[in-house]
C-alpha cells in the first residue's frame, strides 16, 4: 500500500523539486554566460564543479512525462530536450572554474535555454554579467490555514495541468477559436478550470508579495469559472472569457502577454478538448 504523505510534506516536496530545478537552470546560465563564471570566479565566489553541475541536470530528464516535457505552460518533445542535456553533461565532465567556459559549453548551454524557452537577456549572453542583487522580501508568514489532505491530494499531475493550460491558450486566442468549434471548446471548460482552482488553491506563501500574486490569481480562475457556467457553448467563448484566460496565463509568466495570447496559432491538441478521466 502506498505511504500516504500530509499536506506539509507533500508542500515541501513540491518546493524542493522547484529548487532542483532552479539549481538546474541556474547551472545552464552560468555555462551561457562565460562573463558570470570570470566575474564569481575572480571574486573568489565558489562555483560548481562540472561533474556537481552536470548532476544538477538530471533534474531535466526527470521533468520529462514520457514523451513530452512542460516548461512555462508550453508542451515540447523530450526528444528535443534529453540529448542537449546529455551532450552538455558530458561537456562538463571534469571542467573547473579555472578553466574557463570553453566554446562548446557556451553553445551548448545557449542551445538547451533555447529548447526550454528561456529567452536570451537584451545584452545578450556574451556580454550578461548575472541579475543585479535586490533586497530579499521581508518574511510574512500566510494567515491562513495550512491545506487539508484532501486539497493536498486533488492537486492535479502534470499531464491535466499541460492539459488545461493548453484549453486556456486556445479560448485566449481568437486564431485558436476561430479554427474550434465552440461546443468542442465548451465541452471541458469547467474540468480545466477546476483543474486549475485544484492546482492554485492549497499554495501558501510566508512574503506579502508573492501571496497577494497567488490570491489574484485565484480570483481570477474563479471569475474564469463563473464567466464558463454561463457559457451555454453554442457560440464560441465571450470576450470576458478570453481575457480572463490570459491574465490566467500571464500569472507566474509575464513573457505571455495578452498580445501573446492574441497572436497565438498552432496545430489542435485533442487531449486538450477531452472531458479529464476520473482517478
């Protein structure tokens, strides 16, 4: 019988695969950046090994979902994202800061950002010398009651959460709309947005900002909800619904603008436009 774990366990498993991964892409960025490494390393600032930041990577490989990976909302092949990996592991093998980043990392490194979507900074990577320190936000524990098991529990797997945030790219796009028809997007409005409130509710945050940021984007799932409860379908969704989809969207990803979201065109998922399987 599986181990059943509470809600702060689950929590704080979640958050330390969130760090293994920001461990990860930090390590990408560095291997982009050779100024970063030159600059750290001549401050005396200790620096992964390449043999630990290669480690670090097999966090990507673990993200993937069979044949598929998510990354900012976006579904993308593995197979576009696992042999990068490897070949830049392998790049690493034995490197020290000392040494300097050599042309292959460089490549390498840029090419995997790339793949995952993380866009190059304006100065460019050869001349980007790290993010300018800011002051940590000053500790405010959440008010409110931790999440229950059953909330812990509900919250949905990768695959249904690509899922609804792929429906939520088609009703924020009038290309996407015009290409659907209205009653294959009305089909499963309501299990993706409850897909959504599942996902967004039990997340706590002890800093003022970042749970303002959670509380707004629950509100507007549930706004997104009640505005789908009196979508009947026979048209296609209201403009209400399609701008509340992209604030939605645009929560945790300011790069997904409602221009965005306007300009979006891409090939139908199906398994976006299916009612979810019971579990």
């Amino acid at each position: 019988m599986r181990q059943q774990i509470g809600p702060a366990a689950a929590l704080k498993e979640m958050a330390e695969r969130a760090e293994r991964m920001a461990w990860a892409l930090n390590c990408i960025a560095l291997f982009a950046a050779p100024q970063v490494v030159a600059k750290l390393h001549a401050a005396g600032k200790r620096l992964p090994s390449g043999d630990e930041a290669a480690a670090h990577l097999d966090v990507l490989v673990a993200s993937t979902n069979g044949d598929t990976f998510e990354m900012g909302g976006i579904r993308r092949s593995a197979d576009d994202l696992i042999p990068i990996v490897r070949a830049l592991q392998r790049l690493l093998q034995g490197w020290v800061p000392a040494s300097g980043v050599t042309l292959q990392q460089r490549e390498c490194a840029r090419m995997l950002l790339e793949t995952l979507g993380i866009p190059e900074p304006p100065e460019g990577w050869d001349h980007f010398e790290g993010l300018a320190p800011t002051e940590p936000e000053p500790v405010d524990p959440d008010p409110r009651p931790a999440p229950t098991a059953d909330e812990v529990a509900a919250r949905p797997d990768i695959v249904r959460m690509t899922r609804a945030l792929g429906w939520c790219m088609y009703v924020a796009s009038p290309k996407m709309i015009a290409k659907i028809p209205a009653r294959e997007l009305h089909r499963p409005a309501l299990s993706h947005v409850d897909c959504l409130l599942a996902a967004y509710r039990p997340l706590r945050s002890d800093h003022a900002q970042g749970r303002a940021r959670l509380l707004s984007l629950v509100d507007t799932v549930q706004r997104l909800r009640e505005l789908c409860e009196l979508w009947d379908g026979r048209d296609g969704p209201s403009r209400e619904i399609q701008r509340a989809a992209q604030v939605v969207l645009g929560h945790g990803n300011p790069d997904q603008t409602p221009e965005k979201c306007e300009a979006f065109d891409d090939d139908v998922d199906p398994a976006c436009l299916l009612l979810p399987r019971p579990d």
